[in-house]
C-alpha cells in the first residue's frame, strides 16, 4: 500500500447513521477535538452519509434541534460549519453514497468519496468512535 502523505489523524469518527443525537454527537466531539489542535477525520458509511449533504434530508429525530435551540446550544448547521472552518477532513464511503442514490453534488464542497482502503490508509492507527 502506498504511504499516503497526509498527516495522522488523532481521532476518527465514524456516522454509520442518519440520527440527529449521534450525529450531533460526533459533530460536537469533531468541533470540540478540533478546537483543542487535534487532526480530526469524520467519516460517513451507508446512511451516514446523509450527514455530509449540504441538507439534512433524511435525518431521523430532528426534534433534538429544537430542545437544543431552546438552551442556546449550538445545532448542526453551527457545527458543521465549524468543523469545516478549522480544517477537519471530511469522507465517505463510496459505497454509501452509491447506496444512497446520491449524485456526489448533494455532498458538502471539500467531502472527499472513498473507498475503506484509502479510509483505513489516512486513519491510520487514530482513535476511532463510531456514531
């Protein structure tokens, strides 16, 4: 395998579900490492993914976002875009978007598609927290 010339990650974090809770979780988890200088991956497999499309349509438990509105606390929209801000890499698996019936344009500008390979070859030995 060819070495890859991006730097380690610290923490990888993995959405392998469209559900608002674990999807703000690893969005304010990515933020949070982020903020404090780590390298940070986030990477979507099979509906997962729904979490890097430029809208959150087919997001299951939306209603947290309005429990979180309501005591000030920072929603997606906020969270993704700063963890954009402070350069934290965003993937998907290929085969999620394929299984999706995703065009790659529904993705946020900068999500890089993968296949597994070249995810495990930039994780490398990080933490890694599945949501």
């Amino acid at each position: 395998m060819a070495e890859s010339n991006a730097p380690s990650c610290d923490l990888v974090l993995l959405v392998v579900e469209a559900r608002y809770e674990r999807i703000h979780a690893a969005y304010m988890l990515a933020a949070t490492a982020a903020a404090m200088g780590q390298c940070v991956l986030l990477f979507g497999m099979g509906a997962g993914v729904c979490a890097f499309c430029g809208d959150w349509n087919g997001l299951d438990g939306a209603a947290g976002a309005d429990m979180r509105k309501q005591a000030g606390v920072a929603g997606l929209d906020d969270l993704r875009e700063a963890v954009v801000d402070m350069g934290v890499t965003l993937m998907v698996c290929d085969s999620g978007v394929k299984t999706l019936g995703l065009d790659t344009q529904a993705l946020l500008p900068g999500v890089e598609v993968v296949g597994l390979p070249s995810f495990f070859d930039r994780a490398g030995a990080a933490r890694q927290l599945v949501f």
